[in-house]
C-alpha cells in the first residue's frame, strides 16, 4: 500500500521596488494643528451631498524650497484605490515662508455611492522636486445617504355607494408611483396615520382580511415594478396578510407588500419608480351617524436606507 504525506507546500516570492517617501511626513508634511484640524488633515468628519469637505495640509521644507506640486488624493468612490481623477490640487490658503510652513488646501462636495459603505480614505502627498513625500492614510469622511421620493397622484377617491363586503383595487390610472429621488438604495413603508376622518362611529382598520366587520375595513397594498399591470384581488395577501397595511409600520421585505417572496419595495436604487397598488375590503355594514357620509384614510408612505 502506498502512503501519501501531508506536507506544505510554501513559495518565497521576492517583491522589489523603489517607492516615494510613503508616510513621511518629517519636516515635510504636517498637520495643520487648528480647530478641526489638531490630529488630520479633514472638516467636517461627516456629512451629506450639501457639506462642503475641507481638506487642509502644512508644507514645511527645511531648505525653505517651494513644493513642485501638492495633492489630496480621496478615494471618491470609496472602492479602495486612488485613481487619477481622484487626485485633487491643492491651493495655498495662508503663508508664504516655506521653512517656517505654508497651509495648503482644497474644499470638495462628494457625492454619496450607491451600494458602498461611504467611509471614504484620503492621503496628502507632495514632491519639492528631489523626493515624493505623502501623509500616512487616514479615514474620512463618512457620507451620509440622502433620503428623498415623490408619491403621484396623491389621493384615490374609491367610489361612491360602495356595497357592503365588496373588494376595490386602484386600477392601472389609479396607482400610485414612488420614485427614489435620494442618492442611494432605499426601502419603503406603509402605516395607516388616520383610520378614518369621522371621530364619531368612524371606520377602523382591521389587522387582517378576515377581520373585517360592522365599521372595519381591511386595505392591503403591492409594490410592483412600474410596467407590471397584472393585478388582482388574488395577488393580494398570498400568504395570509402580509399585505395588510397597519397603524404600525410595516417594511416592505421579502413577501410583505409583494407578489411572491420578492418586494419591489426594497433595495429600491436611485431615481427607480415603482407602482403602489391599494385593495379595500370595505366593512360588511356601517353605522352611526356617518354611516352613508364620505370616509377618508390616510396611510404613511415611508422611505429607508436599504444600502449595505
């Protein structure tokens, strides 16, 4: 019998180069040491597509010789490289003696990247025309997401004598359609904010199709892509009432607000429109006082972060 050995197996592999001054930043490149300033070369720390980012680094040469050039380079897309668009100039903002220090910066708004963390790197680096010297890498800024959609139209108006029990669904003019108008992934909910606009014997909202009765309605909701017109009452709470819109918010995850298992009311990208489709069950009788009057619900549409 023969025996085989279990043994590593290990490569020695030489890597050689020459490099710049990485990291050295002695006499060279300094922080500037001003509020905001004390420990990096960046302000504000974190903000949105509206924060202006200021990027601040000292020169200091011992020999008192003016930099060649003077960069910031900012991984903008935060994929963890440094390409050359994001390598940004610098301009001198205060001093003119270079062995005592020149301030050198550059004011930047970024852009939030869908389906990135956002926690974005920056390095400083300069050349005096002999070397390249550059900062160590440091983290920053933290872009915020910005959460923004529009809802048209904004009102159904369900009918007039409407029969006990019966089943209403928006039609193809009647839906109603969100478009993400933020920068990043979103998600939506649904609530109902006002179960009814009477106080006296108002209608309620039950939390299922079943619990329908004498001033209680049910309204359930898809989300679907834009194109999609097949819907019926059918397609509505498949799996018992996940489609159900409550007082408390619901996210639309997986089969809730779906058909299937697969929302289309989330990882929602950027200016994406998708279609909202209501079905009421109205109450299998009213009354009280406003039993024949007009009856207004009002739901909450809410949108989320649903990046990474």
């Amino acid at each position: 019998m023969r025996k085989f050995h279990l043994s590593a197996i290990i490569f020695l592999l030489l890597i050689s180069f020459t490099a710049s001054s990485y990291g050295n930043t002695v006499s060279i490149l300094k922080w500037v040491g001003s509020p905001g300033f004390e420990n990096d070369g960046l302000e504000p720390e974190y903000g949105s597509k509206a924060t202006d980012f200021t990027f601040q680094i000292m020169y200091q040469h011992p020999q008192g010789a003016p930099p060649l050039w003077i960069i910031a380079s900012i991984d903008t897309n935060d994929d963890g490289f440094f390409s050359e668009s994001e390598k940004f100039p610098l301009e001198v903002l205060k001093g003119t003696n270079y062995q005592k220090g020149v301030i050198y910066f550059t004011t930047l708004v970024l852009s939030f990247v869908p389906g990135r963390y956002n926690d974005l790197s920056y390095y400083f680096s300069a050349s005096d025309g002999n070397r390249t010297y550059s900062t160590h890498l440091r983290n920053g800024p933290l872009l915020k997401q910005h959460l923004a959609f529009s809802a048209q139209p904004d009102y159904w108006f369900v009918g007039r004598d409407l029969r006990p029990a019966s089943s209403h669904i928006t039609g193809v003019d009647q839906r109603i359609i969100l478009q993400n108008l933020g920068n990043g992934y979103q998600k939506y909910a649904l609530s109902i904010s006002q179960e009814d606009a009477h106080e006296q014997d108002g209608w309620m909202a039950a939390d299922s199709i079943k619990g329908i009765d004498i001033n209680t309605y049910a309204l359930s909701a898809l989300l679907t892509e834009k194109d999609f017109m097949q819907v019926d009452y059918n397609s509505f709470n498949e799996i018992y009432n996940d489609d159900v819109i409550t007082k408390a918010i619901k996210i639309a995850s997986g089969p809730a607000f779906a058909i299937g298992f697969n929302s289309k009311g989330e990882k929602v990208p950027p200016n994406k429109e998708i279609a909202l489709w209501l079905n009421l069950i109205m109450p299998t009788t009213s009354s009280g006082v406003n039993a024949m009057g007009l009856h207004s619900i009002a739901i909450t549409i809410t949108c989320l972060p649903d990046e990474l």
